[in-house]
C-alpha cells in the first residue's frame, strides 16, 4: 500500500504537510492532502469528512499531525469499514493539552481555539482497539505556543507534552529532539514516518 491521507493541525492550511508529503513520497509513497478548518467545526463533521476522503480514495496509510490526529483517530474510530494500512499520529494531545487548558481560560483563547477548544482540555481518543499498526511521535524541543502561555510540565515539544500523546494500544512510540511545528520540515520524522508505513515499526530510527 501506498497511499497515504495527511491531515494538519490546528490554524493552519493543508499546504503545511507539503515538506513531509515531499519526502514520503521521495520514499515511494503517494500523499493526498486533507484539508478542514479546525476552528470552525466540531470533531465529528472533521472525522465525517475524512472518512468520506478516505472511502473515495480507497486503502491508505494516516498521518495526523497535532489536531489532525484527533481527527484521525475519530474517524476511524467511528467507521470501521474504512481500509487502512498504518497509522502514525505527530505531537497529537490525545488526553488533551495543558496549553489548550490554559489558553481557554480567556475569552481571546477561546475564540482562537474556537470548536476545538474541548479536544485540547480533554482530549478524545486514548485507546487504539483496531488491528492496524498505531504509531506516535512525540516531541522534546520547548518551542511554540504553549511556552509562551506559561511553563509546560516534563517532556513536551512546545505545545504537547510528551505524556500527552500516549494512546492505549499503539504499538511503538519515538521520542525525538523535534519542536511541535518543526516535526512537519524534519527529515528524520519523515523517515521514521516512511519507516513505520513500510514495516509497522520505527525500529533503531527513533532518536
């Protein structure tokens, strides 16, 4: 399988998962950009959407960055027909996000997180239960939002802390030295994503 859906995050247009479409598909793959605005409606119409992409496509790899992720997960937690090969989620606060918590409690930072804001103070999909391959990069360079909002406890790339990212039934998580935006122009997250589609593992690439 080739095929692979990407799905960016939050404020931001499909066009940010070009560097990394790029390089998955120097590596053999075919991306197909999914594109929703992350502000403007609930979980579920996002998920919907997906799942209608994904139908229309036929088999694929996901690759969820940040919000994106949820949108993943929901989607293909709500509809089990949808073939999927591997699944990798990057820096996606699946228990939710002390940053998103913190921002929403102004009324600016709602606004900003708009309907979103409830995923990032609570989170929504913790546990994988499908049989397809779940993998999850997390991030540990301090950098973005969620530091200049106020100081974020442990592990975190900026915006979502590492212990944030945990998904009940992943099979591999990689830990890398990688910020919360600069996972998507980073040549080694692209690798361990290519090698997590190809074999359903990051093996010795994680660091």
């Amino acid at each position: 399988m080739r095929e692979v859906i990407l799905a960016h995050g939050l404020w931001v247009p499909g066009a940010v998962m070009r560097p990394l479409a790029a390089r998955l598909e120097h590596a053999g793959f075919r991306c197909h950009s999914f594109a929703y605005a992350g502000r403007a409606r609930p979980l579920e119409a996002h998920a919907e959407r997906l799942a209608r992409f994904a139908r229309a496509l036929g088999p694929a790899h996901f690759v969820g960055h940040s919000l994106g992720g949820l949108v993943v997960l929901e989607a293909l937690r709500a509809d089990a027909a949808i073939e999927v090969g591997r699944v990798v989620l990057l820096g996606t606060p699946v228990i939710g996000s002390l940053s998103g918590r913190r921002l929403a409690r102004h009324a600016p930072g709602r606004w900003m997180l708009g309907e979103s804001a409830a995923l990032w103070r609570e989170g929504r999909a913790a546990r994988w239960s499908r049989p397809e391959a779940l993998g999850v990069i997390a991030g540990t360079t301090p950098f973005g939002l969620g530091r200049v909002i106020g100081r974020l406890t442990g592990q975190n790339d900026g915006v979502v802390c590492v212990e944030e990212t945990a998904v009940d039934g992943m099979a591999e998580r990689a830990v890398m030295r990688v910020s919360h935006s600069a996972m998507l122009v980073s040549a080694r997250v692209a690798e361990n994503v290519s090698r997590f589609l190809t074999h359903g593992r990051f093996s010795a690439l994680k660091r």
